[in-house]
C-alpha cells in the first residue's frame, strides 16, 4: 500500500498543468493567459539545466532562444527520433521529390488571422512579404542551381496560392487548412489533425540545401535550421540562424545555405 501511494504521487507529466487527461486530448483547453509564464519557465529549466521528477516533461510554447549554442542545440536534437510512421513519410516524400535535383526548403509563417506578435510587421503588406519571399528563392537559386524546386511549408492556404502563381517550381505536401482568415492551424479544436504533417513538414525542411526562413525568428523552421547540412561559416549562437538575408531590409528572410 505504501509502495503505491508513493507511485500514484510522483507527476507523470511536468509542468503539472498537464496531468489533465482533458487537456492532453484537448490542448486547445488550455488558457492562454498562462503562457508567457510557462514559456519564462521553460526557457530558465532549460538553461539551467535541471531535471525534474516527472518521465515526461511538455513544452508547448516557442522556446527557440532556451538553448543559445548553436552546438548545444545541435547535440540536443540530434538526440531526438521522429516516430516511425512519421519518419517514413519523410523519407517517401524526400526520395521521390528532393532527392533529382537541388532542394530549397521554405518556410512562411502566416498566422492566417491569428494573433502573430512579433511577427506581425512582417505582414504589414502581404504582397510585400510574398515579394521578399519571391527574391530570397533567386537568391536561393543562384547559388545552389536554377532548377532547384522549393518544397513550401506554410500555414497559410492564401500564401501557398501567391507563391506557386508567382514562382516556378513550387511543390507542396497535401494537407489540412483552416479558412482563409480563420485563425492559426495550433489553436482550433481540430489543432490535432494537422500534428502529423506538421512534423513530417518540419523535419523535411533540413533535407533541403538551402533553407528559407520567413520570418527568420518562427519556431518552426528552428529544427531545420540547426540540423540542416551548411556550406556557410559555423555559426556560434541560434540567433545568427535569423539574420535577413538582404542586409538592406530588416524584415528580409533568412537564408540558410
């Protein structure tokens, strides 16, 4: 009885917000109020270190400034291992699409109506940011080949269509949108359907020689960032990972070769 009381004690899931079976299958659920504590908190766990008392611990807020070593990060998710069906997907669509020809990884985050913060003067004309895009892809192309297609990743329906009506040689996994203006992919009731392609999506950006980042500071082309193969100069911090390809415009896209 003692042994069990002690099992049934100890979280199985840290931070404790998470022990709700509710909020696991509907983290949607969850208030956003509580996020820029958790993320402090998250951000200060990882720096200093420390282990916590539970199999399991959740961050689920963008944390790409918790590791600031480039070598760090690197060390860290090298350590991690997509699931299976997951990891098969990659591979099916990395060698039937990436693999003929010199492959430019794009990133748009849009926001699709939703509350975007920081990124949002990077919006403040969407035609301007799809021409940004437009001249990080040449810029891309004239380095690593003229033929290189761009695999697009995007949480946007709206952007998607700009892009592959504009530049040539666009290609795109099939996958669940929300409505023009609806809101983020993450934060509706059906967030869970698009889990797979999300991370599918994620890891295939670091198979691709050339990786476009816009905005550059968007967690979801962190990964790739860090694990892809460089022909730049070593990094030493993630936040060099972020710097605008056109030193003449500060809301330019990274561009990672």
């Amino acid at each position: 009885m003692r042994s069990s009381a002690l099992l049934t004690s100890v979280r199985r899931r840290y931070p404790a917000i998470w022990e709700s079976e509710t909020l696991i299958h509907f983290p949607f659920l969850r208030r956003g109020a509580t996020l820029p504590a958790d993320r402090a908190a998250a951000v200060t766990l990882i720096r200093d270190a420390n282990d916590v008392a539970a199999p399991t611990v959740i961050f689920d807020a963008c944390i790409n400034d918790g590791i600031i070593s480039l070598t760090d990060a690197r060390r860290f998710l090298s350590a991690l291992r997509p699931v299976t069906h997951v990891a098969a997907q990659v591979t099916a669509f990395r060698d039937v699409h990436l693999r003929s020809s010199p492959a430019i990884g794009l990133h748009v985050r849009h926001g699709n109506g939703g509350d975007i913060m920081g990124h949002a003067p990077y919006w403040a004309s969407f035609d301007t940011a799809i021409a940004r895009c437009q001249r990080a892809i040449d810029k891309a192309r004239g380095q690593i080949g003229k033929d290189a297609v761009v695999l697009l990743c995007t949480d946007s329906s709206d952007v998607q269509s700009a892009l592959i009506r504009r530049v040539p040689g666009v290609i795109c996994r099939n996958k669940l949108f929300r409505k023009s203006g609806e809101g983020e992919l993450h934060h509706w009731r059906g967030a869970s359907l698009g889990r797979d392609d999300a991370l599918v999506e994620l890891l295939l950006l670091a198979e691709c020689d050339a990786l476009i980042r816009y905005p550059p500071g968007s967690f979801f082309s962190f990964y790739a960032a860090v694990m892809k193969p460089s022909r730049m100069p070593p990094a030493k911090t993630v936040y060099e990972l972020q710097r605008p390809c056109d030193p003449g415009d500060v809301f330019a896209p990274a561009l990672l070769l």
